[in-house]
C-alpha cells in the first residue's frame, strides 16, 4: 500500500537500496506447476545490468539471482517466490558530494522532505537499481505466459528515431547490437550518437517501443483497471519515463472518426489497428503496441550549481559511472512490466465468467 | 478487483449501465467533517452532462445526483458515501442495429466475448456516461483538497493545437466558450472545425492538458505507485484516451541532460520546471501538468460495413445523438480523476513518518 | 480501504446509515452468467427483516431491495451489481433521548469520537441495519455456489444450548419456528425463554452454528488468508460477535493429539472431522462446521445511568422497538457471511494452477 | 492476495518453506523514522524458536534475523524492510516418511491436491516456521506502536486453565517460567502435565490470552475491518488455532443485557469491561483481552495408519523433534499479531478526519 507493490493477483513486492546490502522481492500469487527456466531469468537479468556494453554505465555488478522458496524440484509450487539479488562492494563507494547536496532532477531533495531521512548511497531506493528485481518477476511473467510473444525494442535516441511500422522490423535483430533496436542502419547512428554525447560528459533521452503478440482476447478489466491503462501505470512506474501512448497515441488526437475506426473483417479480425489491440479497456486478439518516453539520465558528467540541504547554493561535480542513455538497458524492463501486468489479467479473467 | 474501483485509502467503486435503472458509486474513506458543498458538485456534473450547449450531444440526461449516505447536517461523516444518478427514459430507445452488430473501435465485440453477455443499450458498462460518478466522486474530493488548484482545458482539437505556454493562459476563461480553451482565438477555431466536422457526419480526437497548482510536496508512494503513475493510470482509463505525458513528456525524451534538468533557486524552487512537478514519483511543489490524448469518438454518421454476432458482414447506419468531439465535456473528468488520485496520496501521505 | 468492503475477487462495498434515505452496496466481481433467482434473495432478506414473528423487533420495514446494476435479461452481466433498500419513514423518529447521550456497550462514543460527527438516528452506520446488504450479496453468491449447502441455526440462547452433535439435526426444520432452532423442543423452550426476557424489558445472549456442506477440495488461502481466518473475520464483524470457533474449537485446545487426530479412510474422508473441514486453511472436502457467539442486544428497556456529550452522567430510558436476544435474526447473516467468503475462495482457487 | 500478506497500510508480505533456502518478508509501509532496537527483535525471535526449553522441540535452529534493506543508520527511512532468517542444516533430513504419505491432521493432502506439487521437507510453507516472519514484524510493529502495552500469556495446557482475572495476574513473570504462565503454581503443574505428555509420545493443546493496554481510542474500521475482527483473523491464520473470543466471549452468549453492559464512568471509562475494549469495532480506550484456542499438535510420537499418496492405507511412525505443547513458544506470535494489527490500524486511523 506505500506502494511497493505491482499486481493484484499476481502480486510482486520489492525491497532494496541501491547500495544497501541487497535487492529482491517476493511474488505472491504464482500459479504451481511452472517448470522454471532459471537461465532465461539471469539472461534478462544480463540484458538488464550494468557493464554488459561499451554503451552502457561501466560499474561492475554480478545481478545474480538468488531464489529462497516458492520452487522445489525445478517447478513452482504456488508459494510465495522469495528472490534476493546481493549489491557486492556496497561499501566501498564514496558518497560525501551527495550526501548533503540535492542532485537537480533527482529525488534526493524529495525523499529527505517526504520521508525526514534518506539512503542517499547510489540514490537508495529512488535507484533504477530497483528495476533489477522487476525483471525477475517479469522474466517468470513470461513463462506463465509462454504463448504470448512480447517485444521492447530502442525507437529513438535524442532525435534519431525509427519512423517504420513495427511490421516491419525483424526483432531478431533487436539483441544484435548494444543500443537494443532492430534497424541495424538506425542502431549504429544512434550508437554513434550516445558515444558522442558521453564525450560530452552529458546525458539523452529516448523511447522504448514495445509489441506484443498474440495476446488471447479478454484481458483487462474495466472500468478503471483497463489494460492499457495498467500498462500505462506500469511504464510509469519505471524511473525516468515522462509519457505513455498506445496504438494511435498522440497522433490518433488529431484524426477523424473515419479514419480512426478500425473496420473488422469477417473472422473478427480488424484491417487496420489503431486501437492497439485494446477495445474498452481489454484485449481484443490484434497486436498490442505501445510507446514509452524516457528523459535523460539527471547524472552528467558536468559542473552544476545546486541546493544543498543547509539551503546554500553549492557547486556539484558529476561523478561515478552512469549511462549516457538509459533506453538499450530500459528495453528488458520494459518486456518486465508489460509481463507482468498481462500475467496478472490471465490471472483474473480466469474469474470472468460463471 | 474486478476493476470498478480506484483508490486505496479515499476509494470510489462505480456501479451502473449507460440505459439501465441508474448508474452511481460509493466513496468509502472519505475523511469526516468536510462540509460538502453539493451545489459545487452538481456544477461539475452540468459542464459534463450532454446537451449543455450546441457542440455536443444533444440528449437530454438532467444528471442528478441523489446522495444515499456518508452525510449529515451537511457534513461528511467518515462513513460511505452513496450517490446515484437516475437514468431517465432509459426505456425508450431503440437498440435494434447495436443489439446483434459489433460497431467498429467500440467495446461491443470484446464484452461479448470476455462476458458471453452484454447490456447492449446505449454501450452499457462501456458508456462513458460511467463517467458521471467519477465527475461526483472527484467533486467531493476537489473540496477536501481546498488549498489545490486542479485546472483541465482543452489544449487541441484535431489539427488545431495551442501552441502557448501554460503559464500564458488565464484559465477563468475555460469556462467562457463551449469547447473550453482558455485562447478565445484558438477556441473560436476549434468550434468552427467541430461545428464542420459534426456536418460531415464525422467525429475528431484532442487533447485535454491540466494544470495542478499548490501541491504539498511529498505525495506519491514509490516506487510502483509513483505520482505521475497513478495521474497516467486515473487518466488511461477515461473512456477513448490513447496517450499520457507530463512535464516533458514525449520532447523530453529528445533532449539531453545539460538542457532537461530543472536547476534548483535558493528557495527549493527549481529554475525550469520539465520535471512537470513530480520528481522521483513524489511532488516536489512545482506545477504539475500533463496532457491526455483522446481518440476521436467512434460513433459516426456515416454507413460503415461490419460485423454481426453471428460472423456475417453486414451495413450498420450510425444514428443517435452523439458527440462529434469528445474533449470539452472531458474536461470535467479529467479534473476529477486528478483530484482522486492527489486526494487518494494527501492520505496516504499521512502515513509516512513516526 | 476505511473497511466497508470485502472480500478480493467476489467484492461487497456496502453504505448506508440506519436512518438515512438508503442502504446498500456495490458487488464487483461477480461472474457473468448466473441466472439470478430473485425471488431467493428476498426471501433471505425477509428471514432478516424486523417484524417477522412476536420473538423479534415488531419496527415495520419492508426491506425491498431495488437492483440498478450488472443483472440483464435475468442474468449477472459481470460488471457491479449496484443495489439499493430504501429506508422508510425515517424522519418520523424521535431521537433526542441518544442524540447526545451515549448508550452504554453502544458505538454511540467511540464513533463521536473518532470521527468528530455522527449520523446518531438509529445508530447511524453502527446499527445493524447494514447488514441486510450484506444478505442481498450473500443470497447472491449462495447462487454462484449452487452446489455447496450453507446452514445455519440457533444452537444456543442464554443458558438453553442444544447438545446434540450436528449430524443428528434436520435443518429443514430450521424455518419452522421463529427461533430458527432445528430441535422442536428446544426451539420451544428457547422461545419461552425470549419471551420471559421480552417482558423483563431485557435481552439475552445466543449462539448461532452454521454447518457447509459439499465444499470443494482446495479453498483458502495459506498463509494469512487461511479459509478458516476469513470465516472468522467475517462473522466476527457482524455486529454483537464476541467469539468464533470452527471444528473442536476451544474444548480441542483440551485434548491429546492422539485423540484430536483426524485418521484417513482410504477414499480420502477422514474417520472424525475435529478439523472442521479444514486443514491448514485449505478446505479439505470434509463439512465445515463453526459457531458464532453473540451478545446481549445492548438496548435494554430499563434506566440506565449515562453520559452524555457534555461529560454529565444522565439517566437514560430504553425505548423503541428492539430485539430481545439477536440471534434468530442473524441466522441468514450468519449465512449470507458464510458464502461470501466462500464465493471470494472459489474465484481465488481458480489462479492456483499454471 | 493469495494470503501471504498481512495488512493494508504496514503490511507484510512472508516468504519461505520450512526446509528451504530461507524464510522471510517484506515490511511495506513502516513509517519513517523509528529508531529500531535490533536486539528487542531478536528477543522476540529467541522467545519462538526452537530448543529454547525442555519443554519445546530439541531442534537447532539459531533463527538470526538479517535486515537487507529499509534501515539507515539505525533508522527506519519509509521504504521497504527486507529480512531473511536463513535456514541451516536443511538438507541433512531423511523425509522419506511423509514425502508419499499424508500425516493425520496435516495440510499435506490438501497441499498436495490444491497446487499439485508440494515441498514435503518439513511441512513446506505449511508449517509454523513460517511464523518466524511474522515475529519479526510484530517485534517493529510494536516499537512503532511504543506506548501500548501487549502481553501474551499462557492460559491453558489441556485441562490446567488459569482461573484467576487477567487483572490479578503479573505479567512480569509470563518469561519466569518455561510455560510462559504468569502464575508460577499453575505454570508448575503445567509443566509437569507436558513432560508426562511427551513421555507418552502424545501432544496436547492450550490456550494463549492476551491484554493490551494503553490503546489509543479509535482503532478499528467499521464495518467489515472491525477491530476484534481483524484481531480474531490475524489469529485464527496462526498455525493451529481453532477458535478465538475476546471480552466476554462465548460466555456473554449466556448473559443478560442487564449484566452484560458496560456502564460508563463520568471519566468516559466504564465500570466493567466486558466489552473487551472494542465498542462497534473500534477501540475504545479499556483493556483490550481475547483469548486463542491452539489444538494439540497432530505430529505424534506414535503409529498412526494413514493414507499415501497412492490412495493406499500405510502404517506411519511419528519421528522427528516436535512440541508436545505448542503454546509456549506460541506467546511471542500471538504478540507479534496483535501488534501487527494495531499497527495497520493506528495507520489507517490516521485519515478519519478531515
């Protein structure tokens, strides 16, 4: 209820600082009888940590997955899955340029008001450290799921962005470069483009897409619990994403009705899709199809004048080893949480109907 | 749990069919000794009634609301509030074209399936007539929040997009034309272009934006129950609403750190403001605004071929009364779900320290 | 959230003040598809209601419930059953005598208190008056469980307790005496008892037990929301419960395990039930029987020294029409109560399994 | 939501099998700002563990707390609290005897028909290690609930019942003994009952009473949340438990409302207390005092025939270390449970009023 929660039936809870002496969570809600891929979990996890490309923050952290209970004998057994991911060299850090000063566009100055005390090593719990125990979840998200295909992928970096329909990509490629996009041509500017700006000692935005197929029909749950507005939740939930739009999004605001509509076939199937594969809030057979912004990481590598907690103005250096671009690391966080929210309406449909 | 509820601590449950006997809620959570001002809340519910003024549907629907309980002497007493709005000559229409067709981009063929039943008449639980109680529910909460300032307007119709600043806008004069734009400029445009659409048979999307002023800082709950989550979530789950993004939002995800962050004043304040208020996921006491992507309505005027219950494909003539653009009455709700969402966290918030 | 609702997939809000213009509630959850039998929903609210016999408080009130909601064609549709029982001639009472005194072992303080306000005419939102909402949910999730039985009984008033084991009880005779007591016998002599105690001007204590019969394998859920934690939540929170006990219950804790043990019998059925139909919260396919102990109705016909308001001690006279002893009329809550929980249980029961 | 949390605003969330890698939780919602004294947790945790006394299970188990997030400084800072007790020596057991067969008066056969897989070492998660977490929990709780007092205490071993008033009694000697009686002459005899018990290869139930002292008027959420009912939950999910009453309980079923009421002092306190401190479900400044029923322990020192799991009946020889008496260690849970309740309560009561 303070919110460290996600799901109703299919219920994760997490804990952690980012420095503290570990991460994990607890899922609640697991159906028995998964026979568990632990590999494809760490492989998410790989895709998730730091370190894994040149592109990416440079900090060495192992993200090993460590499972307490809720498996036995290689299967999930309907109890609660208890997982912990140990920070290693959590101590050695030096903290003291943030410890007293608030970093500009980062929840320091917030967390100290809120809460009156605050883990200020590595950010605490305000760290997309946490994000590591989501794509656990997630990665058993999907194997609950095992006939649903869902696919993240980088759109854009700063201005560089994909303008094809995703029917046109081939998301086999999405893994076969580090910025995570699977327009091979497109991966290499915006690779070009993050180097570049880490040179700088700066920081960019980008956006996450995502598409998931083959979806059965039926999930969501009106009239608040809508499935793209869960969805929405859940990539709002992920640090540093400012906006959320599925199917037409923006862009279907400044259409007409006759345009907009999608007509059905005659198997029930639509020819176009601008609803995005949700109709009232619940999933209606087509592709599901979203977009996810994300801003630049707040840590550049640059001198800033900012607050400290005595209220003076002071100078802050950036240090440390941070992204220059948080989307080629946020793409597995992102298949994470749409799992898990579709796990968690497979769940309740199940109680739809007599 | 079935998704007709929003809120943990000030909680609205919903209830009713857009033709049935009458649609409602209840508010549990409401904090006692809140002198309601009922005249406020009927207020609300004229600026989203239908037939308020020549842009939009002209049915004839008086919305009252009848309060059941939760209210004494004039007071909130801590207990359940229960409220309906009677459907009146819900029993006169004809339904005959929606009773067996799916009507294209509505939820026809989706509750259908995920139900095996469905209240056909005038969309039923898909309505957005459910809205109503929302409108009902976010008044009562507006009045618990006194000192905060929730402003909605309609920022685009269609093509035509304020391009102004928030802070240019003076929004008394929303409420000074039928579409509710504070531009009188921009808003005489946008009415001429509905006012032709509407002739052409044909709907349009837009865009409501919001302004929240005087937020306490320090409400929202991380890390999944994030501030701007929650406003992303209240908001997707608005009847034809296909995008969300504050402060920002998408254009953030273009820019580059040294540009994007919000640099702090002496006072705690912050320089730029593209944080949108919400830091972390909690307020920071900056303005928060976002904007809301609505689709345009899927009712037209116009023949369309479609589907039928039984599999066949068969013409379907749109008829009633219905609007050809869908933001100025969504404005309203767009406020009241703001104000539950920051009425939900004010509680919440008390629960924070020792 | 503030506790008027319950229950996680089956949901019932309820609201409403004894004398105010209206009860009710809201049911979320409930599945599509049942043929609601309304007939039998008004039939339990009448085994409820005030006036029924010479044993019970002779106030007129017809309790019809009016549905608003998620019933179409005769069936659930699966969105919220919105229901209402409109109070009658609510304003011709004469409430001075508790407007500002507090009964003594009556909410009448503790709710000034708290909530700074109180609805004082007939209790407000403490009478048990809200309960009859919780029959109309009941009756309706006995529907969903067509094939389980739920009976409950009076087994004790004041000292005259039925001593047989349940197994030897013919609950058809249940409904054949005011008592609501299976044995003819002590049926008559527990009525000869309330009579005595009627003309005293004062009120006696009982004991409902309910037995449940053809319960699924499988129900509840371990570890906090034991099926046998829930049925005790639940009639505990009917009003005047001070003890619930379930299976060999207190005189168990008395026994040897060597006694207490429940042996197999090779088709799964055990030997002896002490269980109660439950092991380790899960419902084992066994009958579940329990018993609830109620109090005193508290408003006694006799003066009572007092405070009031003010913090004077005043006299204070019992008057209107008030039940002598509680529990012929709490039968159908008991019940009601009952299949709520298991309603919920049944849903929940089917996420279990991959 | 299915059954491993506790709570709605300071919830736990519990993990963990008996035998399995570790047991622990996740405390959501905490507030900020608590000076925790670890050792008092510990206390509380070595007052249920195992080998504690000859009286108890012989058992090794250290049962050390490690706290892995939600504490800085010695402070809790508002976010989540995760902590592990990790298990040791668990894979030195021989569970060859219950791994196929159902133990008499277990949640073997349920587990294993409801999840289809169960983790048979130990119980699994239906054993009482469970409760370890619980302790935990309860040992904040209470640390954050400072001014109340909450003492547990053994009542009854068998037949051995304390007849004194709870209010004769010095709960500073409940921790004199190993029964946790606070009776030094009734704690003799049942100890010496339990040692003549376990001679005989048999078990034997009890009853735990508790007294909470110093509660703030206005707990508890009418009306499904009442607080005696909540109370009566959190109990009845203790491993064992068959029955629950507080204030008069099952007795008051027997009294007259004459001698049952509570009438008041001119200090708003009443003469007798027979309302158990809860008036309407919520707290009304008295003492609060309820009483739990705990069945004999069905593990067995002796030949039982049973079922396996292939449906055939096997002789079964009870092995292992086990409680012949599980109340004493059961004092500190029924503790920790109390406070959990309170917690949650004194939370929640925090957004009654405007």
């Amino acid at each position: 209820m303070a919110g460290n929660s996600f799901g109703q039936l299919f219920r994760l809870t997490t804990f952690g600082e980012s420095h503290g002496a570990a991460i994990g969570g607890v899922i609640d809600g697991c159906p028995s009888g998964i026979e568990l891929d632990i590999d494809a979990i760490q492989t998410d996890l790989n895709r998730r940590k730091p370190g894994q490309s040149a592109l990416v923050t440079q900090r060495k952290e192992p993200d090993e997955v460590v499972f307490y209970s809720g498996i036995f004998e290689g299967k999930t057994t309907g109890t609660p899955i208890g997982f912990a991911i140990h920070n290693t060299n959590q101590k050695s850090k030096d903290y003291s340029h943030i410890k007293d000063s608030y970093r500009p566009s980062h929840a320091d100055k917030v967390y100290d008001e809120k809460y009156g005390v605050r883990d200020y090593r590595g950010g605490g719990r305000s760290s997309a450290r946490e994000t590591a125990s989501r794509v656990v979840a997630g990665a058993i998200a999907k194997q609950l799921l095992s006939s649903v295909s869902i696919d993240a992928y980088v759109s854009a970096v700063g201005p560089i962005a994909l303008d094809e329909n995703y029917q046109e990509l081939n998301f086999d490629l999405t893994e076969s470069n580090p910025v995570r996009c699977p327009d091979p041509d497109k991966a290499a500017e915006m690779e070009a483009y993050i180097r570049q700006i880490r040179k700088e000692g700066d920081t960019v935005g980008g956006v996450v897409s995502c598409v998931i197929k083959d979806v059965p029909l039926g999930l969501g749950e009106p009239v608040f619990d809508k499935l793209h507005a869960e969805l929405g939740k859940a990539m709002l939930s992920i640090n540093a994403v400012k906006g959320f739009e599925y199917g037409s999004g923006f862009a279907g605001a400044q259409r007409k009705g006759s345009q907009h509509n999608d007509q059905f076939n005659a198997d029930g199937s639509t020819q176009t899709n601008h609803s995005g594969g949700v109709q009232g809030g619940i999933s209606n057979g087509m592709d599901i199809y979203f977009k996810v912004a994300f801003k630049p990481v707040a840590t550049i590598m640059q001198t800033q004048t900012t607050l400290n907690k005595q209220g003076e103005m002071v100078e802050m250096q950036g240090k440390g080893r941070h992204d220059p671009c948080v989307v080629p690391r946020a793409v597995p966080i992102v298949e994470a949480m749409a799992a898990l929210v579709l796990a968690d309406f497979s769940l309740l449909n199940r109680s739809t109907k007599l």
